[in-house]
C-alpha cells in the first residue's frame, strides 16, 4: 500500500475527512516510533515500505532537536510517555485528532502494511506496557 493508501486507512479508523491532518498524525507516530528502535531495526521496518512511506518512517525533522540535545535514541518506557510525546505534536501544530486513537490507527495499518516477523522484532524492542499497546491495535 502507498502513503495515500496508508493514510486513507487511517483516516477511516479515525472517522476524519482531512487528509492533511491524517498525514500529518501519521509522520508524527511514525517518527516517535521509528526513533524508540535500534537504527538496525528502524531500518529493517523502512525496507518493507514503499518509498513514500519509507520518507516518513525515518523523518528527521521532528526529532533531530532531541538528537542534538540529548545524544540518545528515544526511550520512552511507559505507554503514557508514548501517548504524551504523540500528544505534544498533537497539540503543537492544533491537530484535531486524539494521541491515542491516532496511535493505533497507525499501529494497526502499519501491522497490516509489514511481516508478521517485523511485527515481532519491533515488539520484541519494546518495554512491556509498550509491546501489550501495539499488539492490541
């Protein structure tokens, strides 16, 4: 599936009509998460999408103020850090859409876009609380 297929699957299991948005919500969770795994397995998940997704999974933007700041990874370890990290991007660009909701949405048609084998080696990065939020969606 291509980024707008992606993206109009999202926007369907968040009942919204602005693609904007959705896209939007979709770069930012990816972000968040493509940033939480080892560069190795970042890149393993980017090799199973299509060139317009693989842009978005490894976004820079929006991350490389904490890599120049902190020199780590992200390594949030609870879900609510998870949701708070989406929510902040959420909140700073006045996205009408919900964290939570949007992070499954993504999770979901993401699971759908990847191997079950990559689904399992990103579950496998993740702290518990973490890993039980992202096989539920």
């Amino acid at each position: 599936m291509n980024k707008d297929e992606f993206v109009k699957k999202v926007m369907e299991q968040l009942n919204i009509q602005d693609t904007h948005v959705a896209e939007r919500g979709v770069q930012i969770v990816f972000s968040i998460l493509s940033h939480r795994m080892t560069e190795n397995e970042a890149h393993d998940v980017a090799d199973q999408l299509p060139q317009d997704l693989k842009r978005i999974w490894n976004n820079q933007v929006w991350i490389t103020n904490y890599f120049l700041l902190s020199g780590k990874r992200l390594n949030y370890r609870h879900k609510v850090q998870l949701l708070t990290l989406v929510e902040n991007e959420i909140l700073r660009e006045n996205l009408p859409i919900h964290a939570e909701k949007l992070t499954q949405a993504v999770i979901h048609t993401l699971k759908e876009q990847i191997t079950t084998g990559e689904t399992e080696d990103i579950i496998a990065q993740l702290p518990e609380e973490i890993k039980d939020f992202y096989k539920a969606a």
